[in-house]
C-alpha cells in the first residue's frame, strides 16, 4: 500500500508499495528512524487513517471501503491502542479510565465496572482503582494505559513507543504485560527506537524511507516462548 500526503504544492509519500501479513498472535515490532513510515504505517493499522493506494484487509475486512463511524466501531470493539503520552484523564480514577471503551457497549454501569476492575488487576494495579493519574507512577499510568486497551477484549494491541517516558525497571514491567498478553493469544504491534525492547517481539520489521527494509524472525524469542 501507498500513503501520499500533500503539503502545500508537494506530495510527501510516506508509505511506498508497503506489503506485509500479520498473522493473528502475532508480537511484531516495527522499527526506524524518523520519517521512516513507521508511524503511518501504524495508523493505518489501526484504522486511524486510510491507504491512498493499495488495501488494508482486517480480520477479513476492507478497512479502505468504510466509512468513519464503522472504523470508529472496529476501534472500538477490535483494536486497544498504547501510547507513548498514556493519554489518560487526569481528574478521573484509574477505574473510570479503564472504563472509557466500554461507555458504547451497552453494559450497566456495574459491569463496566467489574471488567475495568478485572483488567486493572490483570496489569497488577489491585488496590489501585481509586486512583488519579497524579497519584501513580509513570510506570503505573502505563498499566492503567494499557488495562484500558485489553477491556474491551480486542484482537488486536497497538502499541507506539510504549515505553518511552519510562526508566528502564518499568520499562521492563510494561513489556513484560505485553509479553503475558501475547503468550495468552492477543496480536501484539509495537512502534519503538529501541532493540532491547523490540526484543520482546518475535518479529521485527525495519523502515526506511516509506519502505520495508527488512522483515525478521527473531530467534532468541521464538526459542524463549518455546515456537
């Protein structure tokens, strides 16, 4: 696929003839410098954007010919996205956070609540709950960032630079979640700069310049998750 932007009179191609298939329990780390496509390339994964040329098939499904309120709805019921930012409200629980994708499910109040509850002890945060973000580490708004992806039970996990406002401990727990959520079966797509936590992944993609550069199995995982 293609993705060309116009700034101003110029056309910026950001992707260039991107080909690849991600199979379902996945954890692929996409990496680059700057500029590379990687971004993009993610965004168009989780539908936040659509190919200029080419087709994006999710779960067997034509992203490309929908319209914005069904790929709000893929989103929301087949995607959890991780960010750098955490991008949590500041004046609201850890709790109500976690709860957030499930405000269009339909559920009562009290079952929003027990799935939140549920995922919040899944990423080890017990006890937290009542938490704002002030109140927790930077490593523990990640968790609660990430509780809040897998409630809704997506099939898919986006995670862009997820690790990168963190020291190298919670850094560690973060990926280590992502880890246990891809042992249990969850696809797992990971944006970093960095090698030692794209080691985390059993495979690892290189861009550069809009394109692949290289797409790899890396060994060592695949031996340690016994694949």
């Amino acid at each position: 696929m293609w993705k060309v932007y116009r700034v101003g009179d110029v056309e910026v191609q950001a992707l260039r003839g991107v080909s690849l298939s991600i199979d379902q329990g996945e954890f692929v780390a996409i990496m680059g410098s700057s500029g590379s496509g990687k971004s993009t390339l993610m965004n168009i994964l989780g539908c936040l954007d659509k190919p200029s040329l080419g087709h994006y098939w999710l779960n067997g499904i034509d992203t490309g010919s929908l319209h914005s309120d069904q790929l709000a709805e893929i989103r929301n019921q087949q995607i959890g996205f991780v960010f750098q930012s955490f991008n949590l409200i500041p004046r609201t629980s850890a709790l109500e956070n976690t709860q957030l994708p499930l405000f269009y499910r339909g559920l009562s109040v009290r079952e929003q609540r027990a799935l939140a509850s549920a995922a919040l002890q899944r990423v080890g945060l017990r006890g937290r709950e009542g938490h704002s973000p002030t109140q927790l580490s930077g490593g523990q708004q990640q968790r609660v960032a990430i509780a809040r992806a897998l409630v809704a039970t997506p099939s898919l996990l986006l995670a862009d630079e997820p690790t990168g406002n963190l020291d190298t401990q919670s850094s560690r727990e973060i990926m280590d979640i992502l880890s246990a959520l891809n042992q249990d079966g969850m696809t797992v797509i990971l944006v970093t700069h960095e090698s030692d936590v794209a080691a985390f992944a059993s495979r690892e993609i290189m861009m550069k310049d809009g394109q692949i550069q290289s797409d790899r199995i890396t060994k060592c995982h695949v031996q340690a998750t016994g694949a």
